[in-house]
C-alpha cells in the first residue's frame, strides 16, 4: 500500500488499524434493518475471455451455467428466507461475466428474488454486444428488466485490437435497439487506451449515442497486476487532459452527470450497481455491504455451488466495520455519485456529517474540490480528477489485493488491507 493510501485512510478512519478480512463469518445475515438495501446478481460466464478484464468469470459452458443457476437459485433462498416476509430493495443488478449469456434463465432467477423482495427500482443487466439481438432482448425485456448495459469499449478497430475483443457492428446494434426498448440504454468505453486522441474518444461517444444508448460509462483502463494484458496505462497528465475535454463534452451535449464515470441524456436514466447503501450480492465473487459488515463470496464456481450444496453460505471473507471505517466507506461510495447529501449521512450514523468530518469538508471547500449546493455536498470538476485520482490508488491498494488473492485461494484464512 502507498504512503498517500495510508496516511489518507489513518487520517479519516482516525486510527492506523488497518482492515482486517476474517474466515469467520454469519451464516444468518443482519439485513432486515437495513434501508435502501440493493441487490446484485453474479454470473462469471463469458464467451471468450478478455486479457485485461479483472471480474471474476470463466468461459461459458451450458452445463456449468445451468448448474451455478441451480445453486445461485438455492443461494437466493437460503437469504431471502432469512427474514420474515418481503423486504423492500431499491434496485437488482445482473453483473459478470456476461449475464445476458442466462437470458433463458434471467425469469427465473428474478421469481427466486421476487419470493422475499419487493424491488422498486428496476433491474438491470449487462450485455456483450454480441448479446445485442431482439431475440435475447426481448426475453430480458418479458423478465422484468429495464435497464441494459452493453460492454463497447470502442468502435475504433485500433483500440478493439489493443483490447483483444473483437469488432461491433454499430448498425445491427442500433436496429435492435430501437425494435426493442429499454428505459435505460447503458454503453460502457473504456478511455485512455495508447496514444488515444480526444478526436477518438469523441468519435465512440457521438457513436454511442447514435446506435440509441441514453447512458454512458466511460472508465478510465486500469492495469491490474494480475491480468495477463500488457496494455500500459495512460500517463497521469494526458489521462487528466483526457477526462476534462471528455466531462466539458458531455456538457455541452447536455448531458446529466450521474456518477463520476457515468452521464446520461435524461435523468431518468440511471445505471449505477455501486452507490448503494447497502446491497446483498449472490454468487461467485459477489459481495454483501450492510450496516457493520463487508462480506466477500468465493470467487471458484466449484467450491461455490460445494457450499451451497452443503447448505452454507458461500462467503469466503468478511470485514466487521468499525464506526469510522463504515463512513469513510460509505462517503467514498456516496462521493463517487458525485453528491453527498448531508442528510442521508446523518439519518444512517446518527451523527452530523459536519460533526464527523467539518475539517475535512472546510479543506475540500477550501482547495475547491466541493461546493455546497441544496443540502448536499457536490463534486466540482477539480473534485472528480482528484477524486479519480484517490480511486486509482484505492484501486491498487485494495481491489487489486484482494481479486488478487481471491482469485489464487477460494477460502483463505484471513486478509488484511
Ligand atoms: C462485466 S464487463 C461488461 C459486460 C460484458 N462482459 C462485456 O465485456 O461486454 C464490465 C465492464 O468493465 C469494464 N472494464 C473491464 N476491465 C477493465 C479495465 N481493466 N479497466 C477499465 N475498465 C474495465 C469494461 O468497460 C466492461 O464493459
Ligand atoms: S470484459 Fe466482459 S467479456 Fe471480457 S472477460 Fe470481462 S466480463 Fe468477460
């Protein structure tokens, strides 16, 4: 871990304990009193496997889908069956992997879901664009879902090569599309690939929004140390130049500024499986967040489904939270949305953000990374590079250690972060 990683987290957490993940873990999970609780689903099937993809997933076989399925459905309700009822969720997030690959099967897990939740705020999905024909769009469309994403990551044949995918055909997209519509249109690019230009990352933006999506996702490439991809990440200066020219375009299209790396043409369009409160998270590699705990499933398919099979919970990992660790969790996911309103920290700690932190949010006011703005506390331009900036090195120091390990042992004894 880097010294800045370090001192920033001694500093905020008020304690230089670092986070310490144990093998012990709740086989009944405290989630009935959680409010705005999500959900998220993993399914680690893909087609092919790209060199610089971190996510946890393998390649796609019928048999081994159908049997994770079996599993993941008896997962849903080992916890859902844990609480008396139906709890309310806000919204259900199908990750990967490429989880459209179940469109057969994606009703049938939202039944399983749907037997112990109310979800009020939609379901979304992520698609290979290989996965973008009306045929598999209608049957997500006639299993609930309503908001899609789509893995682009460029049009530009140069940077599809630098990837190792391969090319989209923007037109058969666009036409499927508009046969079958979703509320929300989400396209993920991948930017500061080699020597991209702005007149490229320009070009996929337009493109994006021509073929009919309504969001964007666009993630800056990070280089995981424990990919095999040789792709070389962008320096810290042009990456900079990069994202302001990208974040100044987006404006003067209009566009609506919903999380750090995510904007959309109205703001009805949301895509968003990380700026909750809490969440519960089914199947290999998915991860739970709720009040005082972080708990981490196992990231190998068979040892899954041999819990699971064994009727116990398939976690492998769990952090118990002390109090200042949760809120600087909790403000570092709330600040990726752009906006902290004060009082939804207040209402979830019992204590005024001003109060916890006011040194902090003076210093941020001060160096101009924050402004205040109708009872929230809102990122500027300078905020999002710095924040961004934050995030590569959290990215390094934390999930980059810890896919690491995940990925080589499927149940370790403990790590510490
Ligand atoms: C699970 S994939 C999306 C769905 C589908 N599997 C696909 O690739 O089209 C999630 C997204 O993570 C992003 N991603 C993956 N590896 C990345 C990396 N090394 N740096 C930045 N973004 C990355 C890509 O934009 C990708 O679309
Ligand atoms: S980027 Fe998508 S398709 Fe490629 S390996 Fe990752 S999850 Fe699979």
């Amino acid at each position: 871990m880097s010294i800045v990683t370090f001192l920033t987290r001694a500093w905020l957490t008020r304690s230089i304990r670092p986070f310490t993940f144990t093998d012990e873990y709740d086989e009944v999970l405290p989630y009935s009193d959680c409010s705005r609780l999500g959900l998220y689903v993993h399914i680690p099937f893909c087609r092919s496997v790209c060199d610089f993809c971190p996510y946890c997933k393998e390649l796609y076989s019928e048999e081994k889908m159908n049997k994770y399925i079996d599993a993941l459905i008896k997962e849903i309700h080992f916890v859902g069956g844990q609480h008396e009822g139906k709890k309310t969720v806000t919204s259900l997030y199908f990750g990967g992997g490429t989880p459209a690959l179940a469109a057969d099967r994606i009703g049938e897990i939202i039944s399983a879901l749907s037997e112990h939740f109310d979800i009020t705020d939609g379901i979304g999905i992520e698609l290979h664009p290989t996965n973008v024909k009306p045929d598999v769009l209608k049957k997500l469309k006639d299993a609930g879902v309503d908001k899609i994403s789509i893995g682009i990551q460029s049009f530009l044949e140069k940077y599809i090569k630098t990837l190792g995918r391969t090319g989209v055909d923007a037109d058969a997209l666009k036409k499927a599309l508009s046969e079958v519509r979703f509320q929300t249109v989400s396209a993920d690019l991948i930017f500061a690939l080699p020597d991209q230009t702005f007149e490229d990352l320009k070009y996929d933006i337009d493109k994006v929004f021509d073929i009919g999506a309504n969001h964007v996702a666009a993630y800056p490439f990070i280089d995981f140390t424990f990919t095999k991809s040789n792709v070389k990440a962008m320096s810290k200066k042009k990456k900079r130049a990069l994202m302001d020219q990208m974040t100044r375009y987006f404006e003067e299209k209009g566009c609506y500024r919903s999380s750090i790396w995510t904007f959309s043409t109205d703001s009805d369009a949301k895509y968003s499986s990380m700026t909750r409160d809490n969440f519960l998270g089914f199947g290999c590699s998915a991860t739970t967040l709720l009040k005082d705990q972080f708990k981490i499933n196992t990231f190998f398919v068979d040892e899954y489904c041999r819990r699971i099979e064994n009727k116990t919970l398939p976690t492998s990992l769990t952090l118990r939270f002390r109090k200042r660790q949760r809120m600087v969790y909790y403000l570092f996911w709330t600040a990726y949305g752009t906006r902290v309103p004060v009082k939804d920290f207040e209402e979830f700690f019992g204590v005024p953000l001003k109060k916890a932190y006011g040194f902090e949010i003076w210093v941020a006011k001060l160096l101009g990374f924050i402004k205040e703005e109708d009872g929230a506390l809102v990122m500027t331009l300078k905020g999002a590079f710095y924040y961004h900036y934050y995030e590569n090195f959290y990215t390094l120091a934390y999930i980059d250690k810890m896919w690491g390990l995940m990925r080589k042992e499927a149940f370790p004894k403990s790590m510490i972060l």
